[in-house]
C-alpha cells in the first residue's frame, strides 16, 4: 500500500476538502463515499482504485488525501474526478455503477444550484456598481434612486420590502424634512408667464453652471444628448430618471424656487 502523502501536497486537480467535511467544490467524489453508495468496504473499494492506477499507469498518489477517522488518527482516502470515477465503475456491477450514477447527478444539481447562486449575486453586484456610478455622475434626485433600487431587486427576484417607503427629494440647505414640489421647465416657464422658450432657458443655465449638457448611445449607436443639473445646480432643482430612458436625466425645478433662479440668469421680473 502507498505511504501516506502529506495533505499539503494535495494535487490541483483535487478538490479541497477539510477535515470530516464534504469537498468544497464537489468536482470530485471520495473512496468513502463510493463506498458508502455501493456498499462496498472503504479498504476494497482503495484497493481497486490502486489496481486501476497501476493499469491506467497513474500515480495513485495523485489521488490520495488524509483524513482523520473518528478517532481522530490520520487515514487515506482517494479523492477521483469523474472521469476516474466512470472507469473505477466499469469493474463493478450494474446496480453499484447505477448508485454511483445517481449519486453523482445529485452532486452535479447540487453544484449548479450554487453557481446559480454566485451568478446571481456577481449580476446584483455589477448592477449596484452601476447605479453607484450613475449616481456619483449624474446626481439622481433619492426618488429615482429609489425606483432604480426596486428595479434591481424585481430583476434579480428579490423582496425590496425593505427599502423605504418614500423618499425626501428637496435641496441641500433645506431642513424642513419633506420634499419640494417640483415642475419640468416648460411648465414653470408658463406658470411664471416668462418671455422665453425651454431650450433658451437651457442654454442660459447652462452659461451660468446650473445644467450641463450630457451624451449617451442610443440602440442605432447615435449619440443623445441630455441635460442634467449641476451640483451648483441642486439647490434649484433636481433630476429625475427620463421615462423615454432611465440611462439619462430630467431636470426638474423647485417650483418655490424657480423665480429667484430665473432671475439669477437674467430672465426674472425687471
């Protein structure tokens, strides 16, 4: 029988496994547990893996691991993949080989299920650090921080039960703890009965700091453009996710402020 290799030189194409615990990535299926599906005791079954590798020209210490027993004194067993696990069963009969079977299409859903799991949390992951990033660029208004949360939670099946009820969407200085109304600018350009159009009322904020003209693609990889407002820009007003595409902004202004910002680029009362 071969000596017992020491466990840190388990080979790489081995599963990690610790002590009385099942293998980490389960890619391979232990001498034990072959033993324990067919029936078989554990010293026949390392012996036929030991016969199979003398024939196959293997090392059989390529598949050995130390394990400790109930007694906690160190014992080998044989970690196989499944392609040695296939061969292993060719010598046995039909019943074992179909335990076998069985016992690694258990292993295998087991497996998927859990790279479901990890590819579920690296998409949660990438699709937070997106709206992190879109945060920190355009300065969402908390309401449309909000609605983009939710939407993450309703793709990936989560419960968003958790995330508030309601959000403050008001200016920076304000303490009042209640969000301000606010309007788009054609709306408040009519209601303060102004003598200018939307996209002239644009360019002056624009000139004076308060929006900024941004870009994105659209599906025929043309460049859009959109307004956003500044930081200097959110005392006046806010922005909200566009409903024609929730990769751009909308400007909307704080309707009890929007005089003083007319005024502040030249189109208030004279």
């Amino acid at each position: 029988m071969q000596s017992q290799p020491n466990s840190s030189n388990t080979p790489n194409h081995v599963a990690t496994r610790f002590v009385n615990s099942e293998n980490v990535s389960r890619t391979t299926m232990s001498s034990r547990e072959i033993a324990n599906v067919t029936g078989k005791r554990h010293p026949d079954v390392k012996r036929d893996i030991q016969s199979m590798a003398i024939e196959l020209g293997v090392d059989v210490s390529a598949f050995a691991h130390i394990y400790r027993d109930s007694m906690n004194r160190e014992q080998t067993e044989y970690l196989l993949d499944r392609e040695h696990t296939d061969c292993l069963l060719t010598g046995y009969s039909a019943p074992m080989r179909m335990k076998v079977i069985r016992r690694w299409r258990e292993l295998e859903q087991q497996q998927g299920a859990r790279e479901q799991v990890l590819l579920s949390g690296t998409k949660v992951v990438g699709e937070l650090a997106i709206l992190e990033c879109f945060t920190r660029l355009l300065k969402p208004a908390p309401s449309s921080q909000m609605l983009m949360l939710a939407k993450i939670a309703a793709n990936n099946g989560l419960d968003a039960k958790f995330l508030p009820g309601y959000a403050i969407d008001a200016a920076p200085d304000t303490t009042g703890g209640s969000s301000m109304p606010t309007k788009a600018v054609t709306a408040l350009i009519k209601d303060f009965d102004l003598r200018t159009s939307a996209p002239a009322f644009n360019k002056l904020l624009e000139a004076h700091g308060f929006l900024k003209e941004m870009q994105r693609r659209n599906s025929k990889q043309e460049y859009v453009g959109f307004w956003s407002v500044t930081d200097k820009g959110l005392k006046f007003g806010k922005n909200l996710t566009s409903p024609q595409s929730p990769r751009e902004t909308q400007p909307h202004w704080y309707v009890d402020r929007f005089f003083e910002l007319a005024d502040l680029i030249g189109k208030g009362a004279k």
